[in-house]
C-alpha cells in the first residue's frame, strides 16, 4: 500500500470532566457525543465506504472500533482514547487490520470553554502493507464550547516518527478537525462530518481537504443513551489515488457517571 493510501486510511483513524455527574439533559449528552474534549465514557463501532476514489475505479471500506475513557490522575482529569481500524476493502484489493493510534488528553474546563492538551501516538499494529511499519508520537489539542444551539470547537493532533522500519517513509503529519454541532431536538442534530485536515510534512502538502455533513439521533436503550449518526464527506484532494465520497455510519454507547 502506498503512502497516500495509506494516510487515507489514517485520517478514518482519527466527552464534561470525569468528577462531574450524569447529564440528563439530552442537548448536553447529544453535545458531549460529538465533543472530542468531553470525558464521557463512550464506545463507538464506525463504517466507511468510500464508493468513489479520485485516480482509481475501485472503491474502499473500512471498520473501526473506538473506546474513549476518562480518568483522574492527582488533581487533573485525562480522556484516554484507542482506536482501532479494520480496512474490509481497498484499491490494492488489500484488507486487515491498520495501525492503532492512542491518545491521552488532559482537559480543563473554564467559562469561555473546555481546553484539552495532551499527546497522540501511532502504533505499528497493522498487518502487512496496511502498516506505516513506524512509530510516531507527538501533541495533540483541543477546544469545545457548549452552546445553547449546540458545539462548536477545533482538535489538532500531530504525529512524528521516532522509530520503525528505516526502508519505509516516514509519518509526520498534522490534523485539524473543526467541530460544529446544531441541536435539532427531539434528539436530533446536524452537522460537521469527520472533516479531518491532513497537512504531510514529508511532501509539503494536505492529503485531505474534506468537506461533509452529518446528521445524528440521540436514543435511549437499557437505561443508556446511544447515538447513531449517518454522514457524507467529500474529499478535494485529488493529486493521487484517495477517498473521493464517503459515506459513514456510527452507532455510538454513552456510559455518563451515575448514568
């Protein structure tokens, strides 16, 4: 697998502080679902079907599994999160599981926002030719403010390789994830997809310029909220053989403390 297709598959990669108690309020839970800075303990099962590839007539899919867990530490509240992708189909024809990424993040509410800082790392975990076959760390931040219409915000993580197979490229890159999120009612909201910004160090230039939609419904199930969510992306980077349109579909599990 190629670089580019590769980073394609990394972006796909890519929730009120663990001592506050359960939100019943289902506009703050439905906020708290799409806020990368929120500590709410959370487990999401995400598809990707990209039906159409810029230089390719091929299509590509991917799974992934993703567990965001908040913890304290002293005095200071973390959200720890794995994600853990499984490409089913790709332009190569190559399928398995790809490269783990972890994150930890330290959050810190204030009145204008919560801001969260802390460190991302990429590890080789994938199997042959799904795998950047290196290791990476590096920042990662964030911010999210709750409004009464909704969320808005932006998260940031860079990777930069510190290790691995010397014959493979390295993987230096930085995201930007603007966040934007309209509560509908009735469970309802509206909006921003993934839209992952990827800008590669290594060529000088974005591997990802997205631009998508998403619709979502907030639920309640044996005593728990869930939230799925259907989204379309566009991707305008069109220099090499990556995602074009995607579609995705997220079934979400919110497990609020004392919920």
């Amino acid at each position: 697998m190629s670089k580019k297709i590769y980073l394609s598959c990394l972006v796909a990669v890519l929730l009120v502080p663990s001592g506050v108690q359960a939100q019943d309020n289902s506009e703050s839970l439905q906020s708290a679902a799409n806020d990368p800075t929120a500590s709410i303990m959370s487990f999401q099962l995400q598809g990707f079907h990209s039906f159409n590839l810029h230089n390719s007539p091929e299509d590509s899919s991917l799974l992934q599994f993703r567990a965001a867990i908040p913890f304290t530490l002293g005095q200071t509240n973390h959200i720890a999160r794995l994600t853990l992708p499984y490409v089913t189909d790709s332009a190569t024809g190559q399928s398995g599981l790809s490269d783990t990424t972890l994150f930890d993040l330290v959050t810190f509410d204030r009145q204008w926002g919560r801001l969260g800082v802390g460190a991302v790392a990429l590890l080789p975990t994938g199997e042959d030719g799904l795998s950047a076959e290196k290791w990476a760390l590096g920042p990662a931040a964030g911010f999210a403010k709750q409004e009464k219409w909704g969320l808005w915000g932006l998260f940031n993580q860079n990777l930069f390789t510190f290790a691995g197979d010397d014959d493979r490229p390295d993987v230096n890159l930085s995201t930007a994830q603007p966040v934007f999120n309209y509560n509908l009612g009735n469970g309802w909201s509206a909006g921003t997809s993934e839209m992952v910004f990827v800008y590669d160090w290594e060529t000088s230039d974005f591997s990802s310029l997205p631009l998508g939609v998403k619709v979502s419904k907030l639920v309640r199930g044996n005593g728990l909220p869930w939230q799925w969510s259907l989204s379309y992306e566009h991707n305008f980077y069109d220099d090499v053989v990556s995602a074009a349109d995607t579609v995705s579909f997220t079934l979400k599990l919110l497990v609020p403390k004392g919920g």
